[in-house]
C-alpha cells in the first residue's frame, strides 16, 4: 500500500499486513467497551462495624437496666457505627488479550486510511509554544478536530495544543482505541508511522 506526504508530496510504502485488514465492528466494540471498563475507579467506600473506630466494650450490663441489651456502640443499629452492608471498592478488569487488542487497533488504522482521515507528514512541528500558530497551522490544511501522533514528543507543540480541546498530541507508543476513534482526523509522522508498523 502506498501512502502520500502532505508537506513534501512524496509516496511511501506501507505494509498491507498492518494497513489494510479487514473491517470487524463486533472485534472494535470489545476492545474499547473493554478498554472504558478499565478505565472506571470503583473509589466506593464504606466501613462495617469491625472497621469503625470505637470501644469493643459492652456499654452497660445484660439484664436489670430496663434498656435494651446491647453488645457494642459500633453496631450499625447506633450513631456513628458501622454500615451493614458495607460497599467495598470494586475492581473494574475485563481480560483483554494481546493479540484481539492490536489486531482491534490494525483494523482502526485500516479503516482510517480507507475512509481518508489519516495525514501523513515527514515532519510535524511549530516554531514556537503559542497556540495561535498551531491553529493557524491546521486550519491552513484544514485540519478540525485531530490526534496528533509523533515519534518523539515536541514540547513546543504539546505545550501548544494544551489549550485546544479539539487536539491532542500523543507519543505513538500511547495509542490507544478510544483516541483513534474519537476524533475526525488522525496527523502522524512517517517515522511515527513506521513504528505503529513495527508494533503490530
């Protein structure tokens, strides 16, 4: 498969093995159902009445008071005791193996350059950290809403992007499904590229 450099128009080859697999909606849906799963925290914690602080004294005697018995303040029946049915937190894991996850990100890459939402440049990058001339930049190739791939992270041009909600810049080795997916265009270095190629 042959790709072709915006900034310096010329053609590269690219593997057919890596860019151009077959579309599998059921395989994609897994990974990043899966890949947001894990992404959750499940912080929800509560004690019980062995975790609460507070005595293990009886408060007062078994029979005689006219009160009902009674064995330990931090019953959760009391103030300030524990909670019966505790919630703990909750691990949030679904199993994903190696070879679904980047056979899953193969399949994005391909769709992606079949539908024409990948630039591919030889060479990305910005003159200074100002935003105006990274917006300047891409609504000169027309560029909305982008991933932006590199090799080696530029921190003028990450530093650039921070402000732009509609742009992120990512070393290549951070991929993930979710990103791929969510915005209209991916921009990525040939050097980028070939490593992505390496990868899978």
């Amino acid at each position: 498969m042959e790709l072709l450099l915006q900034d310096n128009k010329e053609i590269i080859v690219i593997s057919d093995k890596v860019f151009n697999v077959p579309y599998n909606e059921s395989l994609i849906h897994q990974i990043v159902t899966s890949y947001n799963t894990m992404k959750r925290k499940g912080s929800k914690a509560q004690k019980n009445r062995s975790e609460v602080s507070g005595s293990g004294k009886k408060p007062w005697r078994q029979k005689g008071t006219g009160r009902a018995r009674a064995g330990s303040l931090r019953s959760p029946i009391w103030r300030s005791g524990g909670v019966t049915f505790a919630a703990k937190p909750k691990e949030y894991f679904r199993k994903v193996n190696k070879k679904m996850y980047k056979g899953a990100l193969k399949i994005i890459f391909s769709e992606l350059i079949r539908t024409r939402k990948i630039i591919v440049f030889k060479k990305f990058s910005i003159k200074s950290t100002k935003t105006s001339l990274l917006v300047k930049k891409l609504n000169k190739l027309k560029i909305d809403k982008a991933l932006i791939l590199l090799d080696k992270l530029d921190e003028k041009l990450f530093l650039a992007s921070r402000n732009l909600h509609k742009v992120n810049v990512i070393h290549v080795k951070d991929i993930n499904p979710v990103d791929l997916i969510r915005f209209k265009q991916l921009v990525i270095t040939e050097k980028a590229l070939k490593v992505v190629e390496e990868l899978f």
